[in-house]
C-alpha cells in the first residue's frame, strides 16, 4: 500500500488525493458521501480533489448513477509518470541553456569571476554564439596564427558577417610585420569600414600574440590559435575592466604609428 502511494505522489498527487483514488480502486464506483466514510475524509475537500483527478484521467463518474465516482485503469498512473518524465527533460534542458547565465548572476552576486574553458572550435563557436547573443560592440586584440588556419579563418569570417548583421562594431589591435603591410592596406582601404571596424596596426615593436584576446560586455576571452584551440572565457568586471583599460592603453600608444601608415590610404565609402 505504501509504494504505490508514493507512486501517486511521485506523479504529483498529494496524500489525500492518492487516498481518493485507491480507496475507489478496492471499494468504487461510491458516492462523495460512501467515498467520505470508506476513506475517512471530509466531504467539503471531496468535491475539489475529485475533480482534480478527473482531470488527470484517473477517475470518472459513472455512466449510469452520475453520483457515483469509479477509478480509471492504473495504466492511467503510467502515463502521468511518462508525462511527468517529459517535463523533467524539458526542464533538464532549459537548464543546460540557463545554466551559463545563472553561474553568471550567482559569481556576480559573490563577486567571483566566472571562467569558461572550452576546447577546439566549438569553444570558438561557443565564444562567438555569446557575443552575438549579447550583441554588444567588441574589443579585439588579434594573433598572428589566427590567418594560418582554414578552418579559424572560415569561422572569422561568418562571424564578422553575423556581427555585422547585429550592427556589432569592433575596434582591433592588428599587430603586422612589413610583409603584411599590403595585405593591411587592403583591408583598411576595402573592407574595414563595410565591417563595422576600426584598426591600429602595429609594426614596431613586432608583437607575436599566440593567443587573440576578446572583451565584449563584462567578458574577456582569450583564444590560443597557434597549437590548439582553447577558447577561457572569464565573466567578470572588475577584470573585464582591466582588459579594456589595457586595451586603451595599447589603443593610444599604437595610434600615432597607425596614422603614420595610414596617412595615404583611401577607404572606400559604404
């Protein structure tokens, strides 16, 4: 008696309700009032209760008196069981999706950073999945290995198009060497501004970066390119805060050498 009532109750019913039910199961079909006596419950709570399993299947009035209450086959638990499974599924996998942004207000509210690693290109997926989805403007700090993949350079390219799409700007630390200056010119002259981005270069001090660092929202991410592919994503603004100030920082000190070679390229207008 006590397992299948707690299978009723694992099913969502309460004691009373799981009393209803299996007191009709060994004694129905019984009036409210017979239903009261056989399972000693009151009969103003009666009315209600029946009613709610009425309307999870598990009982019915009968065809005939119309007073009379009569259980439903048990099968009927099984299907309530089935269904509760459906919505713990559901719910599991609402959860996957929520969890980044509830471990993001939890560390928040302990002031902790919350750090992200994820491995090959899916965690450079992930890592721009995020920035589309918070659609707010970007600082970039590029790697020199991020041109001598295929595979990182198709990526780079659809998320520059999904950006855009956003209306995502970016501004960019390019650190070159002198047999990328053409190259740079190019993409200053041509595709820069159609993009929604705004460069420094930097040629000297030559910077060989074997990591990219990303700072978007209170979020900086860095990318190592040269071997593998290791996207940490550190949710936190006091260090988020760090990273942009650095970025100015470098910004500045690059924009006097950056007009420099710049001075005598042309953008083409949008």
């Amino acid at each position: 008696m006590s397992l299948i009532n707690d299978i009723l109750i694992e099913t969502g019913l309460n004691e009373n309700e799981s009393k209803v039910y299996l007191t009709l199961l060994d004694k129905g079909p019984l009036t409210i009032l017979q239903l009261s006596r056989e399972g000693n419950l009151k009969r103003t709570n009666l009315y209600n209760i029946l009613t709610d399993l009425e309307n999870r299947n598990l009982v019915k009035r009968d065809s005939v008196s119309k007073t009379k209450y009569i259980p439903n086959s048990p099968e009927e638990i099984r299907k309530l069981l089935d269904y509760k499974e459906q919505l713990l599924s559901h719910a599991k996998l609402n959860f996957e999706i929520m969890i980044d942004n509830l471990n993001s207000r939890y560390y928040l509210s302990e002031n902790k950073p919350l750090i992200n690693v994820k491995e090959g290109t899916d965690g450079l997926k992930y890592l721009y999945n995020d920035i589309n989805n918070i659609g707010k403007d970007i600082l970039l700090i590029r790697s020199h290995f991020d041109s001598t993949r295929e595979d990182i350079k198709k990526m780079t390219a659809s998320q520059i198009v999904a950006q855009v799409k956003r209306g995502i700007r970016a501004k960019v630390i390019n650190p070159i060497k002198e047999s990328q200056i053409k190259e740079a010119k190019t993409l200053y002259e041509k595709y820069d501004k159609p993009r929604l981005v705004e460069e420094r270069f930097i040629i000297k001090p030559q910077i060989i970066l074997p990591s990219q660092i990303l700072i978007y929202s209170n979020k900086t991410s860095m990318t190592t390119i040269k071997e593998r592919v290791i996207t940490t994503i550190i949710d936190n603004y006091d260090i988020t805060q760090t990273f942009r100030m650095l970025f100015s920082f470098m910004w500045d000190l690059a924009t006097p050498q950056h007009n420099e070679l710049v001075k005598d390229w042309k953008q083409e207008e949008i």
